[in-house]
C-alpha cells in the first residue's frame, strides 16, 4: 500500500512538471493515471480538479511573471466559462456515462496535444489575430460546462483551439491556458462541493508532489523549453488512458 501511494505520489509529481511546462493543470493526467489504477469516478473528478487548480495556478503565476498574460484576450472566454464551469460541476455523470465521455475527451485531447507539438516544432512562433467576443464567449461557455462535468480543466481543449486557430503565440497560449484551467476547475469544484458536501479526502502526499512538479514545469515552459517533445509524451499516455477508460 505505502509502495503503490508513493507511486502516485511520483506519478503525479512528474504529471504536473510536464502539463505545466505547457501551461496546462494537469487534469487529463491525474484522470489518466487514476482511471489506470482503478479509481472511481467520485474520486477522480474532485482528485483531478483539486490539483488542476493548484497546478494552473502555479503556471499562471510563472507566465504572468514573464509578461506572457494577455488579459484581454483571456477575459472574453472567462466571462461565460466560469459560471458555466460551476454549472458543470454541480452536474453529475454515472459512471457507465462518464468514463465513455472522458475516454473520447482522452483521445481527442492526445490528437490535439500531437498536433499542437508538430506546429510547435515546425512553425513560427506567432499569433495572427485574437477572436471575435462573441466567438470567446461561445468557446469558454462550452468547454467551461464540458470541463466541469467531466473534471478535465478546460485548458486541455481552448489551447490547441487557440493554437489551431492562430489566436496567440505557442508560450502566449500556454499562458492562456493556465489561467483558464485556474478559473475553470476552481469554480467547477465549488459546483461540485456544494452537491456533494462530503467529498473524499485526499492525500496531501498528491499535493505536495503535483505542487514541486508544477513549479519546476512551469519555470521550464515559461522560458525556452522545447515543449514539443513533452507535448507528444502526453499525447502517448493521453491515448493509453483513454484506451483504458473505454476497455478498463
């Protein structure tokens, strides 16, 4: 027992390093790993939204000190997709609907991650234009809701979205992502808390690996890190995981 939670423990420390180098909480990664080893979906979403929260938050803190925030861009999407996040985490999934749901959100998430890796490594580092408000709007409100249901974060789906789009640089959408996974998975945990009062605990253990393996990613991304390679890493254990959530 005391082997297998250290296990986690690393597992989750080197998680949160490699999500954070990229701007991202680490969501998809704490489900995957978690889904792995067998746990219930009433463990994962508020284990995966904790951390996420913590993480995203630490990474917003390191890009913001490197001058990559752009508020005005990252406001529109925040604006629904917050209170949309809360709405998402009040909703509540049974297990035969939820791991379906999250093992194609997996799949579709390592897709993307590879794609943004190829572009990353290939292409220029620049953003052509910053989206229209009402598109903003529309995209924070349906992956905020989306993040909430499933505990996933947000930022996993907006930053290809954003890359894909040309809507900012590569670092400048790692710096948006990690603000609106922050946001998001913190209001979504507040949806949830307040339907299911009495939540699990959980190992500090978890905490303090994810916060030293969030601080050390994110003080790599925000500089000159090649994160292509981290991208398709991800996407490898992306699609294991989502496998798993389909055949486990």
């Amino acid at each position: 027992m005391l082997a297998g939670s250290v296990f986690l423990s690393i597992a989750l420390g080197l998680i949160a390093l490699a999500y954070a180098a990229v701007g991202q909480g680490g969501a998809t990664g704490y489900i995957a790993i978690l889904g792995l080893l067998g746990y219930a979906p009433d463990i994962i979403r508020p284990t995966a939204l904790a951390l996420n929260f913590m993480v995203a938050a630490i990474a917003a803190v390191q890009f913001a000190r490197a001058g990559l925030v752009q508020w005005r861009t990252i406001f529109p999407f925040a604006l629904l997709g917050v209170p949309c996040s809360v709405l998402g985490g009040a909703t509540h999934l049974s297990a035969a609907t939820y791991r379906p749901l999250v093992g194609t959100l997996l799949l579709i998430a390592a897709a993307q991650m590879a794609l943004s890796a190829r572009r990353s490594k290939n292409e220029a580092d620049h953003g052509s234009a910053a989206p229209t408000f009402g598109i903003s709007l529309l995209a924070g409100a349906v992956i905020g809701f989306v993040a909430g249901v499933t505990g996933i974060g947000g930022g996993i789906l907006l930053a290809p979205l954003a890359m894909m789009l040309g809507w900012a640089s590569t670092r400048q959408t790692s710096a948006m992502a990690a603000i609106f996974n922050m946001l998001n998975s913190g209001a979504a945990f507040i949806g949830l808390w307040a339907t299911v009062p009495s939540l699990p605990s959980l190992s500090p253990w978890w905490f303090v690996a994810t916060a030293i393996g969030g601080v050390i990613g994110a003080s790599l991304g925000a500089r000159h890190f090649p994160t292509w390679i981290l991208r398709y890493a991800l996407a490898a254990i992306l699609i294991v995981a989502g496998g798993r959530m389909f055949w486990g």
